[in-house]
C-alpha cells in the first residue's frame, strides 16, 4: 500500500496549518503528515512573528532546506 505525503508550514497566512488532519482525512488511503516550523506559504523560512509584508522579499529567497528533502523524497517515491 503507497503512503502519501502532506506538508504544510506553521506560518502560512494563506492555508491554516490546523487543517492538516481535516486534508490527510479526505486523502482516501494512509497519509504521513508534516508541519515545517518557520516556513511561509512561499516555502521560505521566516523567523519571529508571520508577515506578509515579508512575502516580497522572502519570494526571492531559495527554499528552505527543510521544504526541499521531503519534495525529493516523495517525487524519487513516485517516479515511474
């Protein structure tokens, strides 16, 4: 049986990271959940408080190291 993967960041303004259970819920077969500390919905890492005046800036940023293992783990699972 494949288990999927659901990542979601504790500072994104966008998606509430409490409705991590509700999405892996509705998934239709096992999930394996992760919230990222300090990351934003733009994959960017953001220390203190969540801002989106910060959104700009961070865009232009690489992802946070902590975003990319999990995304090359899951497409290196997938990969046909």
């Amino acid at each position: 049986m494949t288990v999927d993967r659901a990542l979601t960041v504790d500072k994104d303004l966008q998606t509430d990271p409490a409705d991590l259970p509700v999405v892996a819920a509705h998934a239709g077969g096992p999930v394996q959940t992760r919230v990222l500390p300090d990351v934003t919905h733009v994959l960017r890492r953001q220390p203190g408080p969540p801002s989106l005046r910060a959104c700009r800036d961070e865009a232009k940023q690489p992802l946070d190291p902590s975003v990319v293992e999990p995304v090359l783990s899951w497409l290196a699972a997938h990969r046909g």
